[in-house]
C-alpha cells in the first residue's frame, strides 16, 4: 500500500517534517511493508520556508531584524534562482515571545526582511504570512520600507495608529520598483469587520474581549486612510493586517497551501498512491478556511483518493469533515489524553498512528 502523509505543524508542539516523521514510524510499526511518501506542509505560517528548502533546495540567508515586541531576532529567508522565500513568523511570530500584548506589536521587523531579501538581489519575494504576533495593519512594515506619517506612530502597534494621518506611502513603492511582491496566505479575512483581523485572530495573540471593539475600530480608520476597497479584499486581514500593507503595495495574493503543494509537486506524488494523511494541531472549525487539510484533502478528491487527519484534537463534526473531503479524523488527546498529547506530543501521535494503520492499512 502506497501512502502520501502531507500534514502542517502540530502548533507548539511539532513542525510540519516531526509530525510527517512521526506519523511515518507510528504507522511503519504496524504495517511495515506499507510505502510511505512523505510531504510536509504549510499554509503560510512557521514552517513555510522549512517545508520549501526541503523542497526545492535553494540557500539559506539571514537577517537580524526587530521582533513583535523590538527585540532583536534572527530571520532566516530562502533564496532560489531570483526569488525569496519570506515566512512573516521568523521575524515578527507569535511563537518568538511570551508576550501577548497585541496592541503594541510591531511589523517592522518583516519589511526589514524584505528589505534584506532586496539586498540579496532578488527580482521576486514570496512572503508566507501566517502565525504573527502582530495587528498593526501592516503599519510597523510600510514604515519599515519608508513610509511616513504627519502624525501618530506607525511603529508602535495598533496604539499608536488611532491618531495617524497624512501616510506617504511613494518611498515604499519606490523602494519596491522592479520586485515582484507575491502574497502567500490562505486567511480569506479583511482587515475589519466581524471577519476582520481583530475579531478572528486577535484573541489568540492576547487580545482581551473587551478590547475587541475599540481595537478593530483603529484598523477600520487605518484602512479607510490608506484605501477602503484593498482593507475590504479577502487576504487583508492575514497575519493582523500584514495581508493589507502587502497588497496595498502591488503584492498578487495566492493559496499558501497551494505554494508548497505546487513546489513539492504533490498532485504528481498522488499518482499511484492508495491514501493520504494529513493533519494539524487542532482540526476544528478553522480548518476549513484554506487550511493545510482542507487543502489537502481537495487535492486528494482531486486524485480519487481517501484523505484522513491525525490531529492533536478533533473538534469538528462528521458532516463538517465530509464536506472538507475527510473521511476520518483521529485524535491525540482522545488516545493518550492532553497531558501526554502536549508533552510527549512526538510519541502521542506515533501511538496514534500505530492505531489508525490497523484500520486503514491493508
């Protein structure tokens, strides 16, 4: 039996190659015989440029850059022929700090990595926007490629955005002239609104309720400064406004999912193959907003093929999961429980796997 076994990352836990290889010894303890065809994914967030470079190879590059809260990070970038491979999480993600302060998170530290990736030569960036810290409307990256402002701050988090006015945006398309700016994400959100930014991701980065309103409402005046139609466009709203700066400055957005399974070729590995597997740190209502199962999943209805999720926890209904193209989720925590699900979560989902090989291997 053929099997291709494609997840995104287990959130905190695993990346999207500990989770392929995980899966991969779980169910080679039950079914040894079984091929197995590993292929990790991404939708935009962490592990983008990993999932690329195993890929497609290329060359790593690096940048010292200002982290979400103005520490200074490390962000790697991936250069292939004349095109750079940007992952917002390396310099501005949620995961680089324990802070949860979310109105003064800054996304300055991405346009110095697009800058940087400039100063590599590229004629082309592919920006992975996902997992960020940040919801500053792209505001803290504009200023960070030369926008200006005759009042307020734009490098001090949404806190800042309530009294600017007068933004310049003519140095950052200058700076940007003869660069292809691609937009990889699969978050379909604007930058306002009950779908926007604030109200959908915002309570993950630390966003208290109450704050929900008033800080949505900065954004809506951010965008309505700088362009209504581009801050009401699906993709605005990607990683706290990133998505709008980017695509105010000429970016093309495209699935984020659909990048890697283009540069991994993964419909051609379907060929053949008897099932897929992929899987994510929760499988939940989410999900079906172009995440990596969901896409996934379409390209396994694609090929005829049944696609399952291993998942850290299921919290979505058979009639959901149909409609996603799933045939069946199984769950960590329901196996060995959420303590051993967070920490051992390596083991947990080799045990999973174990499992679900009696069941679907033949």
């Amino acid at each position: 039996m053929r099997v291709v076994i494609a997840p995104d990352k287990f959130a905190g836990t695993l990346t999207a190659n500990q989770a392929a290889a995980a899966i991969a010894r779980g169910w080679s303890s039950r079914a040894p015989h079984d091929h197995l065809d590993l292929a990790p994914m991404s939708d935009g967030g962490p592990g983008f440029v990993d999932c690329l470079e195993a890929s497609i190879g290329g060359v790593f590059q690096q940048a010292e850059v200002t982290g979400p809260y103005g520490e200074q990070v490390t962000a790697k970038f991936l250069v292939k022929d004349q095109t750079a491979y940007l992952e917002s999480a390396q310099a501005i993600g949620l995961h680089l700090t324990d802070l949860r302060e979310p109105e003064q998170a800054t996304s300055y530290g991405l346009g110095e990595s697009i800058r940087a990736a400039i100063g590599a030569g590229v004629s082309r960036i592919v920006i992975g926007v996902g997992g960020t810290a940040t919801n500053d409307g792209g505001a803290g990256l504009l200023a960070s490629l030369g926008a200006t402002c005759a009042a307020g701050s734009m490098t001090t988090g949404t806190q800042g955005l309530a009294t600017v006015t007068g933004v310049d945006l003519r140095p950052v398309l200058d700076a940007m002239r003869g660069v292809e700016l691609v937009l990889a994400s699969d978050v379909d959100s604007q930058l306002s609104g009950l779908f926007g930014a604030t109200k959908t991701f915002g309570p993950q980065k630390g966003l208290a309720e109450e704050r929900l309103p008033a800080v949505d409402g900065v954004l809506q005046q951010w965008g309505d400064l700088l362009d209504r139609s581009t801050a009401a466009a699906k993709g605005a709203g990607a990683g706290g406004g990133v998505g709008f700066a980017l695509l105010l400055i000429g970016a093309q957005r495209v699935s984020g999912v659909m990048t890697i399974a283009d540069a991994i070729d993964l419909s051609q590995r379907l060929k053949g193959a008897d099932l897929v597997i992929t899987g994510e740190g929760s499988f939940d209502f989410s999900s079906r907003a172009g995440k990596v199962p969901h896409g996934v999943a379409e390209l396994a209805g694609q090929a005829l093929l049944p696609c399952i999720v291993m998942a850290g926890q299921v919290v979505i209904g058979s009639r959901e999961m149909r409609a996603l193209g799933v045939e069946a989720a199984y769950s960590m925590i329901d196996l060995v429980g959420e303590t051993n699900s967070y920490g051992q979560a390596g083991p947990s989902l080799e045990q999973l796997a174990h499992r679900v090989a009696r069941n679907w291997s033949r």
